[in-house]
C-alpha cells in the first residue's frame, strides 16, 4: 500500500525565513532561522547579521526535534519533569534540542515540516519562529 504526503515547499519556506527574519529585525533581534522539510531536509536558512555563530547550527537542530517528534521544543522540559533519566538520555542523542525555538508545521491537521530559530532568548526564539509560520495563514503550529 502507498501513502501520500504533503511536505513544505520551497517557496512556502523562503517565504516563512523571511517573515521570522522581518519580525525579528522589528524586535531588534539577531537571529538564524532554519525551515525543515517533513523528513528534516533543509528547505531555507535565513541568519540576521551578527546573530551569534553557534545559531546557524542550533536552528538546524531546532527543527529537525521539532519535526522529528511532532512537538514544539518548549514542550520537552515540562513532559521530561519527572523523568531525569529520559532527560539524560535524549540530551545524549545528536541533534536533538529540548528548548525553546523550535515549532512543527502543519497543514490540515498533518505534519509539514518545521521551523528552527536560534540566537535570542527561548521565548523570544520560540516568538520569531510562530511568526513565521502565522504569515502562511494555512499553515499551523503546535
């Protein structure tokens, strides 16, 4: 049996990398901003100047735990609390990140990709990202 999938375009991307960048110049942010396709193939990378180095990377990782689990970033401290163990485990893994900054995408109901953002605060992170996304009025975040 075969299944159809629907996946972030290209275009969609660009166009979400711009709109966190706009919001984030707005708020006078420095930040990178990564846009995975639903397998965690990169679709576009935005990085403001001067937004610190290491951004580029986290961003990437951002998403790709965003997509990867169907879940915002945020989500991961509250869901680990009272388990240290899993905790310890999952920080282990490469390119996993469990903080603020990273969304899923959806369309109807189904997983799209993700959107990373790295280089200021979790919350302000985490703010950049659900505006680029909300200037695809389709498209959804969890």
């Amino acid at each position: 049996m075969l299944t159809e999938e629907t996946s972030l375009s290209w275009e969609s991307a660009s166009q979400i990398c711009q709109a966190t960048c706009r919001y984030a110049s707005e708020h006078n942010l420095k930040i990178c901003v990564c846009v995975l396709d639903r397998h965690g193939n990169p679709l576009a990378m935005q990085r403001i100047n001067h937004a610190p180095l290491p951004s580029t990377d986290i961003a990437r990782k951002k998403a790709y735990t965003a997509v990867s689990f169907g879940f915002g970033t945020h989500l991961w401290q509250q869901r680990l609390a009272d388990k240290p163990h899993l905790l310890s485990g999952l920080t282990q893994q490469p390119d996993m990140v469990l903080f603020g900054g990273g969304l899923p995408v959806t369309y109807n109901g189904q997983l799209v990709g993700a959107v990373g953002v790295s280089g200021a605060s979790e919350a302000q992170d985490q703010a950049c990202a659900a505006a680029g996304i909300a200037a695809l009025p389709e498209l959804q975040s969890q």
